[in-house]
C-alpha cells in the first residue's frame, strides 16, 4: 500500500466489476445485523456482528482471524503477513453502531438496507462497516480467486466493537495484544472526505472528555407555592452552571483551559485556506441559520483546532404536557469538552471537577462522574506513508486530495501511542452520510473507490 508509487489498478478494478454485487450483498447483510452498543437489548447483535466480520476476513483471505474478547463488546482481528521486507499496516475500523432514534424520521428501517439514488442507506452503511469492507473486498480481490495471491505489503485488520461507547475497554485491548498488533503504520477507515469530488485525508481529531452532573438542592421536589421563594431550585442553579462555561466571546471559562492548545502553523493555515468552502452551503446542510463559535477563529478552526465545550443534555422538573407547580430538587446536565493537540484529557477533567462545585453555593451539592476521555490525534503529515496514500488517491479519484481534520473523537490517539506507529485515515464517507443520524447512508461510489485505493495492485 504504501511502497513505492502503485500503478494503475487493473485488478481490482476488475474484482470489482465482476463482483459488485457481492460485495453490495456483503455490506447489506453487515448493515442487517443491529450491532448497537450502548444498548444491551442488541449486546447479542454486537457479538453476531463480530462473528459475521470473522467470516468475512477468512473468507477474503485473512489468515489467524480470532474474535477478541474484552470486557466489553468483542473486536475482530485477522493479519496476512507474507510481503517478506514489506512494512507492515493495520487496518483500523469498527462494526458496532450508534442507535437508531429517533426512528420514524428514517425513509428506510435502519436495519433493512436499502439501496436508493447511488446510496446504500441503513445504520452503520458508512460509520462504519461499509468503510471496513473497502479493505476487506480489496483484500479479497487479491487474494481470492483471480487475484494474485499476494498483497503488496503485510496487513492486519483489527475491528472494534465499542468504538461508538467511548472504546472503554480498547487500550487495555492494545495492551495485551501489542505484539500480535504491532506494526509501521495504522491506516484508520473510520473518516470522511471533503467530497465526493474534493477527496482529502484527515490528519487529525480531537480529543474528548464527558461529564455527567447531578445537582440536588433538595430531598424531593417540593411545591412551588408552600416553598417558593425560600427554598433553591436545582432547574437555575443547573442553568446557571452551564451558563457559566462560556464568556461572551465563545471562550470556554474554565481557567487555563487554553493554556496547552498547540497554535496553528502557516502551512496549517494554508492547507485550511484551500479547501472550498461555502459557509452559508456548510451552515444550511447543518440545519442551522446562524453560526456562533470563539470569536477571532475561522469556521474550520473552530471545528478543528479550537477545544471546545459542549452542553449536551439538560433536565430538570416537569417536562410533561401542561404543568406541574414544583421546585425541582435535581438537575442533570450532560457537559462534554472537544480537546486540541496539545490538551491533556486528564488536566482538563480535573481543572472542571474543581472548577464546576466553586460555581454553586454551599446547600447545592454537586456528582460529577468522568464518563470517557480521549486525547487528540494528529497524523505526523511529512511521514513517506501520508506521501503514498495521497499518491494512492489521487490515481482513484484523479484528484490530489487535500488535509482536512475531524472535529469528532476516536481511539486514534490510543492506536498511534500504544503501537508507536504513525495513524494515517483513509476514510471514504462524506458529510452527507448522516452519520449517527435517521437516514444515514453511503455513495457507493464511493464505497468502490476506497476499494481501489486501499491496496495498490
Ligand atoms: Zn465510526
């Protein structure tokens, strides 16, 4: 994959051809299995999925294919390693997938797919089973039937199933399987492209932590007539709380927050400056009809390379039909803060764990559970392995692809510290995909394209 400059793709180029429709039944018959995480009605699924993965790998070649158990859902993992003085690549994606809600807002069942204007819609189509078969077909397309017999380098395939969970149980995974994942470089198939006619690598993701808060201010929720006025109420004091993580520029107040944000370079600057983009189109296909962020920072700055915070969910009282005349005695609010390179997970977890109980007074007491913290990637962009994969898809798309990042998180930073190893993203889903949305789909274009590029032939 990423030895010398590949040719043209003749083989796979005919794998493809002739096996487009396998490869389209593969997909729907992955897509079909309800492999959702977080809930345990679908643990099974998980664990079908993962076996249904298992099958495919042997099937396209993959040789030591085993499904890793952790305490969580199982990974898959299958290697083929007989390119003598090649280097070695692991494919990184995922087979669990976000829940469907709401679900009466999809135009197909999420888990019967559905093939409709060059899309194949279904949950989990392009985040991320569809982006994981590009390198299994590939894999298959040289190793099967009419394929040489070899890959080009040595490759092995490790397939998560908690990555839509926070990936809680994926460090102590490449813990204790580092030397059979040992390998030169991680190719991730879990990212999207500008477009479907701009392609472009993502070289980096930012980091998360997430917080759930309870606040209580009292027993029980109390009557609003016989208390009001003399007693505090969780609902404010919760409002007041979130309110006070942003000043009025859109910064995030929690002191030395921005103390490690590693600034920008000129060419980081540049690469941003020459992607097309069209705020008003970017804003519309987000749903919004104004856009807000950290003033003094652009649009892709502000979705890149700024740390951000999050209140992600708020209740508190009575949310019912009509109303209820109480005091609320709790509160909950969900906060979650997006992290830059080159921002601690753990410093910023503790600098909000001291900060949010100095904002309320004594009487209202505060829980804060850690939920999940991830530390920001960023792809090293001068590595020879960045210069093959560009090379690799401009030849499939007949474009030089240009950087991006990923605003979103992942294990990515785990991968590249755990196995020393450059983390490159070859991702073929597009912002249309609708990702963790009703209606999410995949170009198959697209889809048969990552195929091409993800091994050279
Ligand atoms: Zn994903």
């Amino acid at each position: 994959m990423f030895s010398g400059d590949p040719p043209a793709t003749p083989l796979l180029g005919d794998f493809l051809a002739a096996e487009h429709g396998s490869v389209l039944d593969a997909m729907a018959d992955w897509v079909r299995i309800p492999s959702i995480g977080a809930q345990p009605v679908h643990h099974r699924d998980v664990a079908v999925s993962a076996e249904w993965c298992a099958e495919r790998m042997a099937a396209a070649g993959l040789e030591h294919v085993d499904v890793l158990s952790t305490r969580g859902h199982p990974a898959v993992y299958g290697d083929w390693l007989h390119a003598d003085g090649a280097l070695t690549a692991l494919v990184y994606g995922h087979h669990d997938v976000q829940p469907v809600d709401p679900v009466d807002e999809w135009h197909s069942p999420p888990f019967e797919p559905t093939v409709r204007s060059g899309r194949m819609f279904g949950r989990g189509a392009s985040d991320d089973k569809g982006q994981v078969l590009c390198h299994l077909e590939a894999i298959r397309g040289l190793l099967g039937g009419q394929g040489p017999g070899a890959l080009p380098v040595n490759v092995k395939v490790l397939v998560e199933g908690e990555e839509e969970t926070g990936s809680p149980h994926f460090e102590s995974l490449l813990d204790a399987e580092r030397e059979r994942l040992a390998c030169d470089v991680v190719v991730v198939s879990d990212s999207s492209m500008w477009a479907a006619d701009v392609p472009s690598i993502s070289t980096g993701m930012r980091g998360l932590v997430a917080f759930d808060i309870t606040l209580r201010t009292a027993g029980r929720d109390l009557h609003s007539g016989v208390f009001g006025g003399a007693v505090p109420n969780a609902a404010h004091w919760a409002a007041r709380l979130v309110a006070a993580l942003h000043d009025g520029a859109g910064r995030v107040t929690l002191p030395g927050f921005y103390d490690d944000v590693r600034p920008l370079t000129a060419a980081d600057r540049a690469d941003m400056a020459t992607l097309p983009l069209d705020e008003a189109a970017w804003a519309a296909a987000a749903s919004v009809t104004c856009l807000e962020g950290e003033a003094g920072h652009s649009l892709l700055e502000r979705l890149w390379a700024r740390p951000t915070c999050d209140v992600t969910g708020l209740h508190s009282g009575y949310g019912g039909a009509g109303f209820k005349t109480i005091i609320p005695g709790s509160a909950g609010a969900k906060v979650t803060f997006r992290l830059v390179p080159d921002q601690s997970p753990a410093a910023v977890a503790t600098a909000f764990e001291a900060w949010a109980p100095a904002q309320v007074p004594a009487g209202v007491h505060l829980e804060i559970h850690r939920e999940a913290a991830i530390g920001p990637a960023l792809t090293p962009t001068g590595h020879p392995a960045v210069a093959a994969l560009a090379r690799a898809i401009s030849r499939v798309w007949g474009r030089e692809p240009l950087f991006t990042r990923s605003g979103g998180s992942g294990p990515e930073e785990a991968l590249g510290r755990r196995l020393a190893a450059p983390v490159l993203h070859l991702g073929v889903g597009l912002n249309a995909d609708r990702i963790h949305a009703p209606d999410e789909g995949v170009d198959l274009d697209q889809v048969g394209r990552g195929v091409l590029a993800a091994l050279p032939c």
